[in-house]
C-alpha cells in the first residue's frame, strides 16, 4: 500500500474507532439512566452491559489494526508508527 493511501486508512480507522467508543459510552449511559428509570434488575443491566463490551472488544480487535501488516495496534489511540513493522500511520 502507498504511504499516502496507508495514512488514509488509518485515519479511516481510527476515526471510525473513536465514533464506535463514543457510541459505546452513550449506550452504556443509556442502558444504565433506562435501567434506573423503568426499575429494571440489575442482572438484566450487567447483561445488556456484557454483549455491549463483548461487541465493543469484538470490533475494536477486527478495526484497530495497522493498514500495512495487520496487526492489532493495542490499547494505545494515539500512535505515529506501527510497533509491529514500523509502517508510519501519520
Ligand atoms: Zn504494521
């Protein structure tokens, strides 16, 4: 991939990861202020909070990865480089 095309993608994808985590932020927020509101048991909360994380987790390892070699980027949102082959992601 060409560096230019390779700067693209991550900004595709690290955009993309920060709109999901917001999302993820707010459908915890709503789960949790719903639970509250209508009187919901909390293992029903704990549940719905479950699949949301495991969905979060699931996606964030097929997204975060580098556009070069495709390796997971780890837990780190503001990188330069890819740790694993070096590739230059900004
Ligand atoms: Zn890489």
């Amino acid at each position: 991939m060409q560096d230019d095309a390779l700067k693209r993608e991550f900004r595709r994808r690290r955009s993309a990861q920060r709109k999901v985590q917001a999302l993820a932020l707010a459908a915890f927020l709503a789960a949790f202020l719903v639970s509250r509101w209508i009187g919901m048991g909390d293992g029903y909360l704990i549940f719905g909070i479950t699949v949301l994380a495991t969905g979060l987790l699931a996606w964030t390892m097929h997204n975060w990865r580098c556009p070069s070699c495709s390796r997971y980027l780890g837990s780190r949102i503001v990188i330069h480089r890819c740790p694993w082959c070096d590739a230059e992601l900004r």
